[in-house]
C-alpha cells in the first residue's frame, strides 16, 4: 500500500484541479452567454438619433442618421459565405446638421469595389461602433490602393476627414449604389468557454487513467 500511496494522492489532486478547472470554464460559459444576450438586446433595442459626443462605451448604440456621402472611402478587406472575398465600404458621410462621420455601408464583391460611388443622399438605421479589429499581426493599410485589413475607428476618422465616429448600416433608405449591408451580430464575437471545459476534462480522464495504469504497474513488480 505505501508504494502506490504517492502516485494516488497525486493522480486524485491532479484530478481534482484538471476538473475544478472544467467547472470554471463551464461557470465562465454561463457568464458569457449572458454578456451576449446584453449584447443582442442593446443592438436590437430602438434606434435614436445620433449623440452628441458619441464614445465607446455606447458601442452597439442603435441609431439612425440622414445625409450625403461625399465619395471618399475606405475600402476593408473582407468577404461573405455567399459572395466570397470582397470589401466593406466605410464612406465619408455628412448628416443633415453637418457633421462629418463614418458609415459602413456594406459589402461589395472584388469586382464592385471600383464601381463608380459618388455622392448620394441616404436615410440609414445601424450601430454605433468601434470594432476590436487590428491586432499586432495585421498588416499597415496600403494607402496607395486604399486597401485597409482592419477597420481601425481613429485611423480611418483621420484619412477621411471626419469624427472619430463609425456607424455600420443595417438598413438604408436611398440608392445604395450596390453596397449590401452587413448588420453589427454577435456572431463574430469568440465564445469557447465549453470547449476549453471539454478539454480540462478530457484532459482530467486521461491523467486519471495515467494514475490507474502507474498504479497497476506499481503492483505487479515483485520484490
């Protein structure tokens, strides 16, 4: 009994940890789902107008805005399920009282993005936004094709000229010059609290067959 004492009590608080550790992942998926139902009703709640002094704490603000794009955009690298690789068209848009913002007003395809986007007056529904996009691996935009790999809030503001404010389009009234928009979700935003707790706990079955295959070893030697 005393040879296979260690490796038990071993084997029973490696277990007891890698399963404590299965439990928080799973309590930590609990409370992310209830992060995400935050979300989905703040993006679902009734558009207003536009703040005064909008900021990132109001990120999935409903809003609405009415104005005039002036042709300037930036055009981000992205892509759709259904229509493959192609951009997402943040223009430069001034509201009916004159402030200059940003709207994301959708996707294109590769072969729309040089299509001709002049100015257009436009009555547009969506969110207040501040996309966590731009990591330390994405690449610089490049200014001479005015192809950008991340919509960067304060970036952008300063290329085009306007309030460090973005709005991405759910819905817009006017001629959307072929530009489909692609409404904020939660779908984007990372939840994989339950398959870190599968894996603590599968992690958890194998140290514990580990425990019981050293200890049946232990007992078969002959002294």
């Amino acid at each position: 009994m005393r040879r296979i004492l260690f490796p038990l009590i071993l084997g029973v608080v490696g277990c007891a940890i890698l399963i404590q550790l299965g439990l928080w992942q799973l309590r930590r998926a609990d409370w992310k789902d209830g992060v995400l139902d935050e979300i989905q009703a703040s993006i679902e709640a009734a558009p207003m107008p536009l703040p005064a002094d909008p900021d990132p704490s109001m990120k999935y603000m409903p809003v609405t805005v009415s104005g005039t794009t002036t042709g300037a955009e930036i055009d981000v690298l992205s892509h759709t399920k259904e229509q493959g690789g192609g951009y997402q068209v943040v223009s430069r848009f001034v509201t009916d009282d004159g402030r200059a913002i940003m709207v994301d007003r959708g996707f294109v395809p590769q072969e729309l993005r040089r299509a001709e986007r002049g100015p257009v007056r436009l009555n547009i529904r969506g969110n207040l936004h501040w996309p966590d996009e731009k990591g330390s691996a994405t690449p610089d935009p490049n200014m001479d094709e005015n192809i950008w790999f991340a919509r960067d809030v304060p970036a952008m503001a300063k290329v085009l000229d306007t309030e460090p404010v973005l709005v991405v389009a759910s819905f817009v009234e006017g001629d959307a010059q072929g530009v489909e928009p692609i409404p904020v979700s939660i779908q984007g935003i990372p939840n994989n609290h339950l398959t870190y707790a599968i894996q603590w706990f599968v992690i958890a079955a194998t140290w514990a067959g580990m425990t019981l295959a050293l200890i049946w070893r232990i007992r078969q030697r002959k002294y």
